[in-house]
C-alpha cells in the first residue's frame, strides 16, 4: 500500500517508461519500413544525378528517395545529408542509419547509404545500381561517419 504522493510517483515512472518503449518501437517500425522500401528498388540502376526508381538513382537521390516515401525529408547531395541528424558511433549503428564515405579518400563525403543491420548497408553504386553490401575492409577504409535522422 502506497500514499497518494509516492502513488503518483509510481504512475509518472510507468508513463515515462511506457512512452520510451513506445518510442523505441515506433523508431524499430520506420527503420523496418525504410528498409523493406530501399530493397524494393534492389537492381534499379544507377544514373548521375538520378533521382527515381523509373530513371534509376545515385547514391544520395536513391537514399532521399527511400526516406521521402517514409515522410523524412533529406537535403538532395550526400555533403548536405551529412549535415543534418545526430551523429552515431560505428559501434552504435542502428537499422535505417545513414552511412557515409569518402571514395575519392580525402575525407571528404562523397557517397551514402542506408545501414541495414548486421554489418550491410544498401546503397546505389555506381558499379551495381542499388544493392546490399557487406561493411567489408574497403567500405571501413572510406567511411566517414554515420547521421541517425529519425
């Protein structure tokens, strides 16, 4: 038996907890859906500049894209997609994470992608169109960091 400030107390934690669950599964569902909705446009081709799946896509038109059929809005260029969000360690990557390299390897951010879960991530190459690639020795010797914008 509780009085009725330790009673209130009680129920403002089980809200607080409630909502922090809700919210963690409500983040699980939209990285679900953005990731079921990038590997639709698997084999799509890839087009400088391209910007739909009828076209075909670069790296950041297939990632804004895939976000803007899930109601998140991107800057248009990968550079400008680095700059919005919350940075993330690699060790905390999350599904629906954004992935950022530097092919040219000066560092700066040339290429993105969306992580997947279990070290892969899916992006369009300019060599494959949009696939699923393993976070293997050359994409960890380019990445530059990661955004979590959701």
């Amino acid at each position: 038996i509780v009085g009725p400030i330790t009673g209130n107390q009680l129920n403002s934690l089980y809200a607080t907890k409630v909502s922090q669950k809700s919210n963690t599964q409500s983040r699980q569902e939209k990285a679900n859906a953005i990731i079921a909705t990038g590997k639709k446009y698997i084999g799509v081709s890839y087009l400088w500049g391209g910007t739909s799946p009828g076209t075909g896509f670069d790296c950041s038109g297939y990632v804004q894209y895939v976000f803007a059929q899930n109601g998140i809005s991107l800057p248009r260029v990968s550079r400008d997609q680095y700059s919005v969000g919350a940075s993330v360690d690699f060790n905390n990557l999350q599904p629906g994470d954004l992935v950022f390299f530097s092919i040219a390897g000066n560092g700066k951010v040339d290429h993105d992608g969306i992580y997947i879960g279990n070290g892969q991530f899916i992006n369009s190459s300019s060599s494959k169109g949009v696939t699923i690639y393993n976070f293997g020795p050359y994409w960890k010797l380019v990445y530059v960091g990661a955004k979590r914008v959701f």
